[in-house]
C-alpha cells in the first residue's frame, strides 16, 4: 500500500474533487459532478468527504458519505487512474466505515457492470439488496444500478 493519509475535506476543496471525479469516472455512465453539484452534495444535511493524500500532497481519491438516524450512504467514492490497485480504496472505506457503521446499515449504489467496484464491496461484505433498472446513462445508453448494503450485525470477522 503506497504512503496515503486520510484527511477530512470541506467546501474548499469542491473544485479540485470536481476535477478528479471527473477524472475517475470517464468513460463509466455515472455522471462526473462539477464543482457546483460537489458544493450542493458537500452542503446536504449529514453529508461529509475524506480525500487520501499522497506525500506529494495532490489528492488521489476520497469518498463521499451521509449519515442519518440509522443509516448511512456512500454517495461517491473515486481513486485516480494512475493510483488504482494499491489499497487506497479500501483505506477510505476502512475510515468510514469505522466512523458510521457500528450503529448503522450503509448501503450504496454502483453500476452493475462496474466490476472493480462491486469487487471492492463484495470484500467489505455489502451484499445486493436491490436493482435500479436504467439508473445511469443518457438515452438509450443506459445501465442497472445495484443496491447493496452491509449491516454491521451480520459481518463475519
Ligand atoms: C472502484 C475503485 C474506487 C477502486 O479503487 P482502488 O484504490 O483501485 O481499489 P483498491 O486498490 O483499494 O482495491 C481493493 C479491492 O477491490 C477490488 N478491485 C479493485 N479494482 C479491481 C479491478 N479492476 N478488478 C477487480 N477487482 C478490483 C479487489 O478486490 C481489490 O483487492 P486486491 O487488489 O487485493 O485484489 C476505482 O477503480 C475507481 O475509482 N473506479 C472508478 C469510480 C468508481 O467506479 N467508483 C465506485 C462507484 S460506486
């Protein structure tokens, strides 16, 4: 695992998580976020971000959540092209997940052909709950989404 340390972000740092979803998401059919739309996700109610930061200090990847009573949400999480496969993924997973899920379900949504994603999730033991037919694209260009949650009760150590 390269030398990464999580950090809590805020509203600053909206034009530079802007520019690395973005990044991260061409060519998948989830919608990249402009700084106006990370602004408005950063502001809603029990939303909060963590960036991994490399020693070079230029963000590589950070995620998005939002708590509520007894839930929580993934509402992005994204890493650089160039930085994939190293654990930095998971360290941002880890950190959440350390924070929110010892009360709380998480669930989130990804694209059912995202394969390293749903990768991602299936080792952190979230398990589909659900399918969202036509949830991402444009036009005829559209894509499932999965529903899946890990419901802390149920983790096997
Ligand atoms: C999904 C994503 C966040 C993974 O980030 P990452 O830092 O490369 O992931 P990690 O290195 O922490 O990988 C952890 C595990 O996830 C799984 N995984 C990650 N990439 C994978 C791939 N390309 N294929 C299969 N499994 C993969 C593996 O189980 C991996 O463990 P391993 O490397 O020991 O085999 C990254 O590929 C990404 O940003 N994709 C585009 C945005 C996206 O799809 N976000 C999720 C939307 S819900």
């Amino acid at each position: 695992m390269m030398g990464v340390t999580i950090e809590v972000v805020g509203l600053e740092m909206a034009a530079p998580l802007a520019v690395l979803h973005t990044a991260c998401f061409d060519p998948l059919p989830e919608t990249p976020w402009s700084e106006t739309a990370m602004r408005t996700i950063l502001r809603m109610p029990g939303a909060s971000g963590i960036v991994a930061i490399p020693d070079n200090g230029v963000p590589t990847g950070f995620l998005i959540g939002r708590e509520m009573a007894d839930e929580a949400e993934i509402l992005t999480l994204c890493v650089a092209p160039e930085s994939r496969r190293a654990g930095v993924a998971q360290k941002l997973l880890n950190h959440f997940l350390a924070r929110v899920s010892a009360t709380r379900r998480v669930v989130l949504e990804v694209a059912v052909d995202n394969t390293p994603a749903i990768g991602l999730y299936d080792g952190f033991q979230f398990h589909q709950v659900g399918r969202r037919p036509n949830y991402y694209g444009h036009g005829a260009d559209r894509t499932d989404a999965i529903i899946m949650a890990r419901d802390s009760t149920n983790i096997v150590p």
